[in-house]
C-alpha cells in the first residue's frame, strides 16, 4: 500500500482490506502528540497508513478476531510501528468503558456495512465480522462518541445510503460535520461518504466536492485518487 510504502500481511481467504481503508487513512488529519483509535481495525490496514500519514501520533487498534489481532500485531513490527502502535482484542458491543482507556483525540472506523441479515447473501464466513454488525450500526456510533474527548474528531466511512442514520446517531453529541461524497464516476451517484464529526462541535454542516475513483476510460483511477492510494496527497476538510 501507498505505494510499497507499507506493507500488508492479510488472510488469504475471506476479508481483505481494500480502497474504502486507504480512503479513511488518508481521511485522517491527527496532529503530531495525538491519539487515534481505530474501532474494527482487523488486519491493520488504516491504521498502519494512518500512522505513516501521520507521524508523531501514537495509534491503538480495536479488534475481535483472534487471528486478525495476530496479523495486525505482526503488521505493525514489519512497517517498524511497534513503538508508537498497539492493537488491543476487543468487542465494540461491550462498549468503551470496558477497555478501560482514556478518550482519544480522534477515532476512525469503517464500520460493518449492513445489520439486517437479510439485506444481503451471507458472505462467506470469512468476511461475515467484517460485513454484518451484529449489534446494529447504534452500537459502532455509541461506542466511537464514547471513545473520543469533547472536541476530538470522528472519522468514518459508509454506504451513501445510510448517511442519514449515521447523522440522527451521531448528532446527539457531535457535530460540525464535515462530509465527502464518493462516486464510482463524476456521471454516477455516491456509494460512499467519508463522514468527519466534531464530538460537542457546533459548526454548520458543510457538504464537501465528491471524490470521484474512476475516469470512464484510460487510467484505472482519477488523478486525485491515484496521489491519495500512492501516498502523496491526504483527503483534505478544508475544500
């Protein structure tokens, strides 16, 4: 990843990291002696281009799955991140409080895209953590307010469609939302938005252009694209 910057042990059957975690490590905007937690983190793949985008932060990963924590582990000692990076085995349905750590000052998260079991074929058992949460969305938004201090930063990606309910979740204690339409083309609708809250923030919203992935013909990906995956461009708020 970014550009052989980083490297990635990943399972070689069922989930494997892909555009939606390079888009949320470049989504991270961490001040250097900042503290980011990454909810779900699996394999590690955010979370180690994160700390590579990011350096001087110190970075905790959440993650259930026994083998994915090893992976995760592993990953951090072969990108040289061991000093400054932990991943910790965890389930978000037990809350935050149970980790017994201090708020962060930025979360980021790709939570399970579907909590109705029958909205999708079952994916395979590989990939069901990843796909479905078994708590519901409520659950993933509760525990990442609960994981950050007043004024830290929420990062998310999802599906376009379910925007509206990570806004009625969120909004209760975050705001000053930020949001980035992501479309397959520049003719196309989004399929997902990268979604940045201020918890206790007051701020208007503010819908930001659409990142566009791909051109209908030539390159595999947009210019802009291709500098995020490469690892020399971030996915800026400010325009």
């Amino acid at each position: 990843m970014l550009n052989g910057r980083v490297t990635l042990r990943q399972p070689s059957h069922g989930y494997r990291a892909g555009l939606d975690a390079a888009l949320l490590a470049a989504a991270c905007d961490a001040a250097p002696g900042q503290r980011v937690f990454e909810a779900g983190c699996g394999a590690g793949a955010a979370l180690i281009c994160a700390a590579w985008r990011r350096p001087g932060t110190s970075l905790t990963g959440l993650e259930r799955d026994e083998s994915a924590v090893a992976l995760a582990q592993q990953n951090l000692v072969d990108n040289d991140l061991a000093d400054r990076a932990n991943i910790i085995q965890g389930e978000v349905e037990a809350g935050f409080k149970a980790l017994g750590l201090a708020p962060f000052d930025a979360a980021l998260c790709n939570p399970p895209f579907f909590d109705d079991p029958g909205a999708l074929r079952a994916p395979a058992p590989g990939k069901t953590g990843a796909w479905m949460a078994d708590a519901g969305l409520g659950a993933w938004t509760s525990f990442l307010l609960k994981s950050v201090r007043e004024g830290g930063t929420l990062t998310l990606i999802h599906r376009a469609d379910r925007l509206a309910d990570l806004l009625a979740l969120l909004g209760a204690k975050a705001g000053s939302f930020r949001i980035r339409p992501v479309q397959p083309f520049i003719d196309a609708p989004a399929k997902r938005v990268i979604v940045r809250a201020i918890k206790t923030g007051r701020a208007p919203l503010v819908l930001l252009p659409a990142l566009v992935l791909h051109p209908r013909s030539g390159a595999k990906h947009t210019q802009e694209v291709e500098a995020i995956l490469r690892g020399e461009q971030a996915l800026a708020w400010d325009t």
